[in-house]
C-alpha cells in the first residue's frame, strides 16, 4: 500500500483525543485504500464510519476514483475495460458449425478500470450502469455471418453486428463483423461475444493464424458511460 493508503474509515467522537495518525487520514483527503476488498472493509466495523451516499474513495490498484450512490460505487470520469483473443504465432482461429451461435474466445484482459467488471471463462460481468461497446470478431470462407453481445443473464441479445461477409469459395477473405452501440442494465448481467455463419467452417473459420507473429482475433472494447 502507498503511503496514503489506509484500511479504515474511522468516526470520532465528542472529546475524542486525536493521534497524529488520526490526522494524517484526515489530511490525505479522500480515503486511500489498496483495492476493493480494503475500500469495503473499511466502514461499518467498530469504530468505523457506516458507508453512505456520497462517500468518495481513491483505489490504488485501477487508479480510480469513485462515489457510493447509496447502493454501489461508481468510477469518476471515463472508465475502460479491453479484452481479447490473443494465441501462439500461427494458431488459426477455430471452427465454427453453420445455423449455431458460437461464444467467441476472449482470453486476455489489456486493461480493465471498471468497477463490477469482470471476466472468466470469455463471460464478461458487467454491474448496473450505462456501456458504449465496439466489438470485431473475424470470420474467414463463412459466406453471410454476423455478431452480437449475447445477455446471456436474460438470455437476451443486446447489440447485433452489421451483416458481414467472406466468400466460401477460391479467392476467400478474412472479413470482421463490427459491434456498436450503447445500452443501460439495471442489476449485474452476463455477456457473451458470439457470432453466427451461413455456413460449416473448419479450424480457420474463426480467423486464420499468421505465422512469426502473436495471432489476435476478437476484441471487445467497454466504456463505461454512467
């Protein structure tokens, strides 16, 4: 932890004698903490200030400041999160099966600042608020394909990529589906990237590997609005 950081938010009371310690919390301004864990552990206990609407708090590890609006806390300003497929040099993308939506890979976090914001197994967990999202997922010989952000909570499509294609026959193209758009969620919901091909594809259906170098295939950009 920096040298600002702290564990605690205590309350004082009347004819309360104040350490030095005690001062130098007040002094930092608004409350320090590590992480998450250390900023929800710090009100409510003996001794400690109950956490309430309009309570700010700085956390070290994501660089972020944030506000409790009575029922959760919420970023300041513009807040990302990046995720993607990234494989070995010359590792194509995989297959896909005609008629069937299937959950695209993303297995590398580049950045991730947003509070209730997560992602394992290529589910992405995105906590109540308002999201601006540009996706591309490639697809190679699929003839007519397409993608969308999946609720897969509700089972619900949030966002549909624009009509896409890559001819099946000789003189095919690796060609991207693009996601755009901004949509609001009221409670924590889970997100799949999918996509959709007219046709059966083998191993390079979902993106052809490049040989000496890192092969990246889809990408999901989230921006946090409110």
């Amino acid at each position: 932890m920096g040298a600002n950081a702290t564990t605690a938010v205590p309350v004082y009371v009347a004819a309360e004698v104040l350490t030095a310690a005690d001062l130098n919390i007040t002094n930092s301004g608004i409350p320090v903490f590590a992480t998450t864990v250390t900023r929800d552990a710090a009100f409510g206990g003996a001794g400690e200030k109950t956490l309430a609407e309009g309570q700010f708090a700085y956390l070290e590890d994501t660089n972020a400041t944030q506000y409790y609006d009575g029922s959760s806390w919420t970023s300041l300003g513009t807040t990302f999160a990046i995720f993607n497929e990234t494989q070995a040099a010359s590792t194509n993308g995989g297959s896909i099966t005609a008629a069937t939506w299937t959950k695209r890979t993303l297995n590398t976090t580049q950045i991730n600042q947003i509070s209730g914001c997560s992602i394992a197994s290529s589910v992405i967990t995105l906590g109540a608020g308002t999201y601006s999202i540009n996706a591309q997922t490639p697809g190679d010989q699929l003839d007519n394909f397409k993608a969308r952000l999946q609720n897969t909570s509700d089972s619900t499509t949030t966002l549909f990529s624009q009509n896409a294609y890559t001819i099946s026959s000789a003189g095919y193209a690796t060609v991207n589906a693009l996601i755009m758009g901004v949509f609001t969620i009221t409670s924590a919901k889970n997100f799949e990237l999918q996509m959709y091909s007219q046709v059966t594809s083998g191993a390079t259906g979902l993106g052809r590997g490049v040989a000496a170098y890192t092969s990246l295939y889809s990408q999901i950009q989230i921006q946090r609005l409110a």
